[in-house]
C-alpha cells in the first residue's frame, strides 16, 4: 500500500517568515494530495488540495507544489501569523481507492 | 448539525473492558471513515463505510475491533477487551463521494480513549 513520509516533524518560524512542509509517497499511482491542518484540541480540516495533473496550486498565502517524478509534494506558507500553528498533516490517494494515507504530521509553531 | 458529530469525547476505560464510540455524519453524506490517531503519529485508516456496500475493513489492527453502520448514517465503533495500547483519539470523518477518493473529508473533533 501507500507510504506516506512528512518532515519535519516541528517547525517554529518567526512571523512574517515562510514555511515549507515536505512530503513523500510511494505509490506512483497516487493521484490526489490533500493537507489538512489541526489546531489543538479540534478536528483536522481541509485547507488545500492538488491533483497530479497540475505541479502547482495556490490560495492566497499557502501553496502546494507536486513533483510527480520525485514522487515528493510540499506544503508552503508565506507571511506566517500566529494562527498558523497548527499541526499540519499531508496525505495522497488513488483514484477509485477507499483510503486517504497520511503522513505524521509537522507541528508548525509561528513565534509572535 | 451541521458537522459530524462523534461521542463520547472522552472514555477512560479499564483494560479489560469493552467500548463503543459512536459518530454521526454530516446528514447525506454517503462515505463513512473511522481513523485513530495515536500521540506522535499520523491518522491511521482503520474501516470504511459507503452507502449499502460492504465495507472496507483493511485497516482494523485486530479482531477485537469491529464497527457497524445502521441505516446508511449513525456509525458505532467497538473494541473489546480494550488493550492500553488502544489508547488513541478516534476520528469519524464523512464524505459526500460516492466512490473513489477524490474530494475532502469532514472530520468529527474525535472520541480520547484512554485505557487504565
């Protein structure tokens, strides 16, 4: 089945600085790449999604990028304010699976 | 509601003992998942559930873990003879997909099993 591999596991940036979450999977049919973000004590939630037919997608301050030959997808959170902390979770899927395969999770922490 | 709803929110049980936590989904959404998340860890996918087919059961460490889903809504999962291992958070999460996973998952806040 699908491996998925998130580093790091923390992250603490100043405000204002940039974020980058890193992901890998294994299963090269993989074709759908969520990140959901966890703040403490509530439930994870959406916040962005890529499909393998495009390398690149934004919305406002967080981008993710698929490199499908490396079979590696990265989160990227620009202007960081305190709010941002969060754990943030990667995960990829197959079409036509029943399964979403998440990493560990990368503990982000923006210093005020 | 407007969200998936799971209880309880927390159970603290003796080892030995039998639990069952229970979830609501959003009300038509056909897919049904239940994952636990251990302390440090990712979420682990233990079984699925979509519309009347037979579910997804992959994911269930052990047979002392069984769900069930009645009706195409309420969702209860079961462990028996709960092992301090068992100790997790449980998420519920609903989707309105009906085959296929290719759309987002709404997650309950999750039921904090904790075994003495």
């Amino acid at each position: 089945g699908e491996n998925v591999e998130q580093h790091p596991s923390t992250l603490s940036v100043q405000e204002g600085d940039s974020a980058v979450i890193k992901c890998t999977y294994s299963d090269s049919a993989s074709n759908y790449f969520p990140w959901y973000k966890q703040e403490l004590g509530k439930r994870p939630q959406l916040i962005i999604d890529i499909r393998s037919n495009v390398g690149e997608k934004k919305d406002q301050r967080i981008a993710v990028t698929l490199n499908k030959t490396a079979k590696h997808f990265s989160l990227h959170i620009t202007e960081t304010q305190p709010e941002d902390s969060a754990v943030y979770f990667c995960a990829a899927s197959t079409a036509g699976a029943n399964n979403l395969f998440f990493g560990t999770g990368t503990r982000l922490t923006v210093i005020p | 509601g407007a969200g998936v709803s799971q209880s309880p929110s927390n159970k603290v049980t003796e080892k030995g003992k039998d639990v069952e936590l229970r979830c609501d989904p959003i009300s038509g959404h056909t897919a049904l998942y239940w994952y636990r998340q251990s302390l440090g860890q990712g979420l682990e996918f233990l079984i699925y559930f979509q519309g009347n087919s037979a579910p997804d059961k992959s994911g269930l460490p052990s047979d002392r873990f069984s769900a069930e889903r009645t009706g195409g809504s309420v969702s209860t999962l079961t462990i028996q003879r709960t092992q301090q291992e068992d100790s997790a958070v449980y998420l519920c999460a609903s989707s309105p997909r009906t085959s296929g996973f290719t759309g987002e998952l709404f997650f309950g806040e999750g039921s904090r099993l904790t075994v003495l």
